[in-house]
C-alpha cells in the first residue's frame, strides 16, 4: 500500500536536498518521478527545486488552486510514476493535501511531502496542519540552532538582522531573511530590542 509521508523541519535542515536524492534514486533506478514545487516559492527560479548546497532539478509548478490528484493522474496514464515529491509542502492547501491522500490510496503511489511545519510565529502553516493529521508517515528532519541544541523555530530576521515581530506568514526568502533556532534562543530574539 502507498503511503503519503511528511517530512518537516526548521529553515535549512535539508528538506530539498532529501527530496532531490529521493528523486534521483528513483530515476537512477528507471522509474518515473514527479517533483512538485508551489508557484509562490521563486527563488530558484519557477518550476524549480534547490538546495542550498548547490544541487537542483526542475519541477512541475503548482499553484494553490491546482487539483494534485488531476495532474498526477494525468501523467500516470500517459507513463507511469513511481513516486510523487512535493517541495515546500507547507503552502499546500487542505485540499490538496486530500489530493495527495487519494494519490496513495487510489493510484498506488507514495507522495513525499517536504516542508516547514510552522511558520515565524510558531503556528501551523494550513497545509503542515493538514499533513500532520493525515500522514502515514511522519519524518522530522533536524537542524541545529547556533547554540548546538536543535532547531525547531524559524525566525525571520531584518536588514539590520535582529528579530522581526510583525509580518505576513508568508515571506519568500532564504537564509538573509530567516535563521533556525532552537526555541530558547527564538524567544531571546524576539524579546531583545
């Protein structure tokens, strides 16, 4: 039986780079996979997946009102895919996270799914919540805060690069707008002015 798995994690643990070997190890071995990434996630350009250690790929664009399961079921029954792979799974919609669930379940074919489980303020992203309630699997990938201890908060930092309080829960950016901490050292952040 397919499975949906989620793997999440703070900013910079290597969410990308696990999917991207995933991916390759699958093609490496003659089967096909999709790799999804969301529309609204440019920094490496649209329709593609990068990691911060250099390696990428390109991926099929997927916008928030996108049916998952249409466009996976499409391709499946033009050549068959082994594996379906999603980047920055935590701007999933509730809905496509229930696409990915009738991927596994009607088609046979094990979704992956990578992402940040909470966003600046330590809240769910919609899509995070939605996989963790539904996954078959749940694989937390770890990183470490500037202190040693893990990381599980993601900060989003200024120009100036001290903590930012306000803001959307979705800013675009890297490693100059956001760093992983532990949630000791995320707390100081915020408090120091």
């Amino acid at each position: 039986m397919a499975k949906v798995y989620f793997y999440y994690a703070a900013m910079n643990a290597g969410k990308s780079t696990v999917l991207l070997q995933s991916s390759y190890n699958y093609q490496e071995r003659g089967m096909r996979t999709l790799v999804f990434a969301p529309a609204i996630d440019d920094r490496a350009g649209v329709g593609r997946v990068k990691s911060r250690i250099g390696i990428e790929a390109a991926a099929e664009v997927l916008a928030g009102d996108d049916n998952l399961f249409q466009r996976v079921e499409r391709e499946h029954a033009q050549t068959k895919v082994a594996c379906v792979l999603v980047d920055e799974a935590q701007f999933l919609s509730p809905a496509q996270v229930a696409q990915a669930t009738d991927i596994a379940d009607e088609l046979g074919i094990p979704v992956l799914c990578y992402g940040l489980r909470t966003d600046v303020r330590g809240e769910l992203f919609p899509g995070s919540a939605a996989l963790l309630g539904v996954a078959d699997d749940l694989i937390e990938l770890k990183t470490i805060c500037h202190c040693g201890r893990k990381a599980t908060m993601n900060l989003r930092v200024g120009t100036d690069g001290k903590g930012l309080r306000e803001g959307a829960q979705i800013e675009i950016g890297g490693n100059d707008r956001y760093v992983a901490m532990c949630r000791r050292h995320y707390k100081e952040a915020l408090a120091s002015d």
